[in-house]
C-alpha cells in the first residue's frame, strides 16, 4: 500500500514539473517574448559597442599623447585662438551709371551684412 502511495505521489510530482516547465518553454516562445529576447540583446550589444567605442577613443587620445611628447607638439606657447577674420567687401568701382543695376544698392547691401564664418553657428 505504501509503496503504490510513493509511486503514484512520485508521478503527480514529475507530471507537475514536466507542465510547468513546457508551459515556460511555451510563453518563452511567444512572439511578445522573442521581441523582449530580442530587444535586450540589442541594448546589450549596443553598450558593448559603446564600451567598445569609449576604449578606443581613450586608447587613440593615449597615443597621441605618446606621439606628441615624442615630437615636443604638446607644448604650446599660445593657448588661446586667434581672432576672427573680417573680410572687407570691395566696392566695384568700374561700375557706369549707364548700368542697369544699380551699384549703390548692392554695396550699402554687401556693407550691412555681417559675415560669419562659424560653422557651428545655426546649431
């Protein structure tokens, strides 16, 4: 009598384990979770590369470091910027009053407009 207990006690237990593993097997497989799966291993790919990208640049900004003291170029005498350059607008003095477009426009024009050679200056 104990023996058929322990058996079929035995069987309910592993019948128990066997379904709950298939039913995890099977929510593992659903679409929603292959899109998580996959989603995770894209940010963790995407912070190995950022890792990967951060030693890199630490590793170039170290041998041109190693390279400047080699050459004596990391000693700078001026450490600020040179001023801007302007550039003067000049007037077309060949210009006739015979023209059709009118000079005078142009070059009160040309001598309100401020130029700007900074790039980074719309951002």
């Amino acid at each position: 009598m104990f023996r058929r207990t322990f058996w079929f006690t035995a069987g309910a237990a592993a019948g128990v384990w066997a379904t709950t593993k298939v039913n995890r097997k099977l929510k593992q497989l659903t679409p929603e979770s292959l899109a998580a799966q996959a989603a995770n291993k894209a940010i963790e790919a995407g912070h190995r590369l950022k890792d990967f990208a951060l030693d890199v640049r630490d590793g170039m900004a170290e041998r041109e470091a190693e390279l400047g003291e080699a050459l004596g170029t990391n000693h700078h005498p001026d450490t600020e910027l040179p001023a801007q350059r302007r550039f003067a607008v000049i007037e077309n003095r060949s210009a006739t009053k015979t023209d059709k477009h009118d000079s005078t426009n142009k070059t009160k024009y040309l001598e309100n407009t401020r130029y700007s050679y900074d790039r980074n200056e719309d951002h």
